[in-house]
C-alpha cells in the first residue's frame, strides 16, 4: 500500500525505501498516520518527562527518545538516517556532529555559559539542522528542548502558542522563520517564538 503522503511546508519527505518501514498495516490515509503518530508520541513525551532530570545528554538519550516516539509507526525509529535531505549534514556525519552538540550543550550548562532558555533553544536548533532521523526532526528537537529546559529548572515551551505546529499555519510559518533566522546566527526571534 503506497500512502499519498502529504508534507506541512519545511516539512522533510520521505523516501520510497523509508515508506516501507511503515509499522500499521491498516494505515491507508495521511490522516490515519498523523493519529497514529501522534498516539505513539504521547507515550515518548510521558517516558521522557518522567525523567524528570537528564541524568547524561548522550547520544543514547537523543534516539532512545526518538525510538519511543516512532516505535510503534516505523521500523526505523531511533536510527539516524543514510541518506541526505534538502535539510541537514550529510548523513556519514550525523554521529560525529551530534557528539559535538551534545559536548558543547554539557559544557555550556556546567560553566552557565548562557541563561537556560538560551542553551535549549540553541540546542534545538542546531539538532533540527544536524537532522539525525529519516523523518520526525522537529518534533523530537521539540521534545529534547523541552526535557532540557526542565532538566536546568525553567518551564516546559509553549512552541508559538496553543495553535498546533505540525500543519500548514501561521504558526508553523513563524516557526519557519524563526528557525531561518536561527541559521543566519540570528537566535532571539526562535528564542521569543518558544515563549509566546
Ligand atoms: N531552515 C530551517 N532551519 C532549521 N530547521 C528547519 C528549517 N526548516 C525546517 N526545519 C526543521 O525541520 C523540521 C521538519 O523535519 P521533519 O519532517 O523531520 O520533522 P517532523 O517532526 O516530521 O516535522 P514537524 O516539525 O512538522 O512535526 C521542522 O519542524 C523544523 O524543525
Ligand atoms: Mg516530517
């Protein structure tokens, strides 16, 4: 069964051979997938914020979330992909690069380098743009942010507000916009969107 997948705009496609690591067999629609999905990730939100306190930002930690977001609707959740995308580093690079962010994050808590807010959104963005994962970048960044913000004693971020981010929105564009600001080194505009 080939579904006709329809992508939210900055939204990453998936490839033909990622397809079929599909889990359900009943999914036939976009919409079926997206509530399967967003079941799935209710039981990897509440395994993460049951942690309370990351223990050791490792690359562990970042596919084992991963992992229990996506286990039940793809079979390659938790892996890092191996293939390239319009978005992030090439894909032989994802180990290397995320050991780097995941250093430079424990350093920058440890010597309160800047305010907390300031390292999880930094840490957000820059694991979106490293990209880890076949698909489910943003809302898995989303979710490490918010276990690392809690993690340094801040409150969860509200991600632009009550509006959803995953569909096509006025949301999701200032989201977009925030992050491209992001990469041109511009962070308050990301900063101030997770807090609105
Ligand atoms: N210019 C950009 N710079 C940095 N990150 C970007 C940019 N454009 C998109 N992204 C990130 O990539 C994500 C999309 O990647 P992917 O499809 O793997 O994630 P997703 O979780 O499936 O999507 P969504 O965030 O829509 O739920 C966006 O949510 C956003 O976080
Ligand atoms: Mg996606």
């Amino acid at each position: 069964m080939v579904i006709p997948f329809e992508y939210a705009p900055g939204a990453t496609p998936i490839d033909p051979d990622e397809a079929l690591g599909l889990i359900p067999t009943h999914i036939t629609t976009q919409a079926d997938l997206n509530a399967w999905e967003e079941m799935n990730i209710v039981d990897g939100e509440d395994w993460m914020m049951r942690q309370k306190i990351i223990k050791k930002l490792d690359e562990g930690l970042v596919r084992e979330l991963h992992r229990r977001m996506f286990n039940q609707t793809w079979k390659w959740a938790g892996k890092f992909r191996q293939s390239n995308k319009s978005i992030g580093i090439d894909w032989s690079q994802i180990a290397v690069s995320l050991k780097d962010l995941l250093d430079n994050t424990a350093y920058q808590i440890e010597n309160q380098i800047m305010k907390p807010d300031e390292i999880a959104i930094r840490f957000h963005h820059e694991l979106v743009l490293i990209h880890a994962f076949p698909n489910g970048n943003g809302r898995h960044a989303r979710l490490m942010a918010d276990a690392l913000i809690v993690s340094l004693g801040g409150k969860r971020f509200s991600w632009g507000g009550s509006m959803p981010l995953t569909n096509a929105g006025i949301t999701r564009q200032n989201y977009l916009s925030a992050l491209r600001a992001a990469d041109s080194g511009y962070l308050e505009s990301l900063l101030l969107f997770a807090r609105q």
